[in-house]
C-alpha cells in the first residue's frame, strides 16, 4: 500500500509500506484482535517510520494512525494485512 504520510507542504510520500504493527487489546501472546485495535504504526520504503534523524516522541507519532484515520482514507484492511501481530477474530479466545 502506499505511505499515507502527508508532507507539511500537502505532498503525499511516494514510498511504500512495507511493515506494519498494531497496537491495542492483546493476548497473552502479544497478538492484537482485529476489533481492538486502537492504532497501526507504519513503516515505509522511502523513509521508514517518518521520525527523521533525531527520534522523538513527535517523529515516531507521525506514523501511528487511528483505525478511523485509516479507514476514512481506504487503507484500513490493507494495514491490517500488513500487520505482524493481528490475528484474525476468529483466532481469538477472549477470557
Ligand atoms: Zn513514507
């Protein structure tokens, strides 16, 4: 999928994401349910995760969005294809 980051000139990246992971609701194995996701963290082809050359709490935000965000934007189920520790709901055993 493309890179959703957006240049403070309007300029979308021209890379590629590669690598994504989730955060949220997990199991004892570390693997996020889909429906408890509560971000996806991004790693792109061009410029990896966005943070730049100093990393920074602000540099590494860049490339977290919101399920919403992503779906808003048609990106959502390919992020989560993308994510190594989403398992599928179906997967999951919920206390
Ligand atoms: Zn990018």
């Amino acid at each position: 999928m493309k890179c959703p980051f957006v240049y403070a000139d309007g300029h979308q990246c021209t890379g590629e994401v590669y690598r994504a992971g989730a955060y949220g609701r997990s199991d004892r194995f570390g693997a996020v349910d889909e429906r408890g996701i509560r971000k996806i963290r991004l790693w792109c082809s061009e410029k990896n995760d966005h943070a730049g050359s100093v990393p920074s709490f602000e540099g590494k935000l860049r490339m977290e969005f919101y399920p919403d965000e992503l779906h808003r934007r048609g990106l959502l189920a390919e992020a989560i294809a993308l994510c190594e520790n989403v398992c599928p709901e179906s997967a999951v055993a919920l206390p």
